[in-house]
C-alpha cells in the first residue's frame, strides 16, 4: 500500500513562530488531507488538497503530485495548535502518516 | 458540519469475548471507514464500505469482520477479542471518498 512520511516527527515552536511540516508519498493519488488530533484525541479534517496550493486561515498547504510531496505551513502559531498533524492520501482508502507534534510554548 | 457518532465511546472486554463497535452517520455519505491508533503505527484502515451491504478489507483486517446494513450504520466485529487488539478506533465517513470526517473514537481495552 501508500507509505506516507511525515516530517519533523516533532516540533516545538515559540508563540508567534511560523511552521512548515512536510508530507512525502510513496506514488501519486487522488486525495491529499491534512488534519489536526487535538491532545484529546479528536480528529478534525484541516485542508483537502490533492494538488497546487491551498488557504484557509493561518494554513497554507502545497501539494506537488507529480513529486510526491506535500507541505502544511501554519502562520502566527498560538499555544492552542498545539496537537498532532496528519497527512493522508489515497484512492478510496486513505493512508495516514505517523504524524508531527507540534507543541507551540507561551 | 458531518456528523459522525460512535459507540460505545470506552470498553473494556475479556480475552476471547466478542465485541461490537458501532458507527452513525446522518449526513448520507457514501463512504464509511474504520480505522485503529496505536502508538508508533499511526492510524490504520481496517475495513471500509462504499455502499450498504458491501464491505472491503483494508491494510489490517485479519481478526476483525464489518457490517453495513444500511448507509447509515457501520459496525466492527472482533468475534474472539485479543489483547493485541486494544487500541483507539475511529470510524470515519466521507462522501465519494473525499474530505473524511471522523467520530469521537472507541478506547478499546482487552484483559
């Protein structure tokens, strides 16, 4: 099946610092999603981008297909992004990455 | 917002004993996924359904069975429970396997 790489397996962040989380595929697919488990453990679907790039918020995710690779890059972190994220791709079965932690300090 | 309810939110089951996890959505989405956490492996499909009364295998469905009686309702079956089986599941939906939307999770304990 798809291996999906995320990288920094963590990551912690002074309030205000910007971050930039990476997700590497093993071959192309349809689907591209980043989501955000919170320390609870609730997951919440970020962005949806199988390609190009995408806004919302203080997100910013670039998708290149055809490199196999996708980045998540977050603006202006707060203390209350501090979680995990996940990258997922696929067609029909999503793959999920381990994750990067992401804590944000005051 | 989908809406995607899980049951029971925590159990704990016996070596052996057979347990149900049950899934609801009511948004009418296609797609109904269920997936485990476990430290170090992340989450992982282990079956999914993409029309009522069909299901499929995913990466690890070995010990487990899936049902969908209807677009609703997705539930997973561990016939004999073992201990390797504790973990976090999650069922998902999604409609023609676009954005997922995940419940609230199953913390499954087996003893």
């Amino acid at each position: 099946g798809q291996q999906v790489q995320q990288s920094p397996s963590s990551l912690v962040l002074q309030e205000g610092e910007n971050a930039e989380l990476q997700c590497n595929f093993s071959s192309t697919a349809t689907q591209l999603q980043w989501f955000y488990q919170s320390p609870g453990g609730s997951l919440v679907s970020l962005l949806s981008n199988p390609s190009g790039t995408k806004h919302t918020g203080r997100l910013t995710s670039t998708t290149v297909t055809k490199e196999r690779r996708s980045s998540l890059h977050i603006s202006s972190s707060q203390t209350t992004d501090s979680g995990t994220y996940l990258c997922a791709t696929g067609y029909q079965n999503f793959y999920f990455g381990k994750g990067t932690s992401l804590t944000v300090i005051p | 917002e989908a809406a995607v309810t899980q049951s029971p939110r925590s159990k704990v089951a016996v070596t052996g004993g057979k347990v149900t996890l049950s899934c609801h959505q009511t948004n009418n989405h296609d797609y109904m996924y269920w997936y485990r956490q476990d430290t170090g492996h992340g989450l992982r499909l282990i079956h999914y359904s993409y029309v009522a009364d069909s299901t499929e295998k995913g990466d690890i469905p070995d010990g487990y069975k899936a049902s969908r009686p209807s677009q609703e309702n997705f539930s997973l079956i561990l016939e004999l429970a073992s201990l390797s089986q504790t973990a976090v599941y999650f069922c998902a939906s999604s409609v023609s396997a676009e954005t997922l939307y995940f419940g609230s999770g199953t913390r499954l304990t087996v003893l």
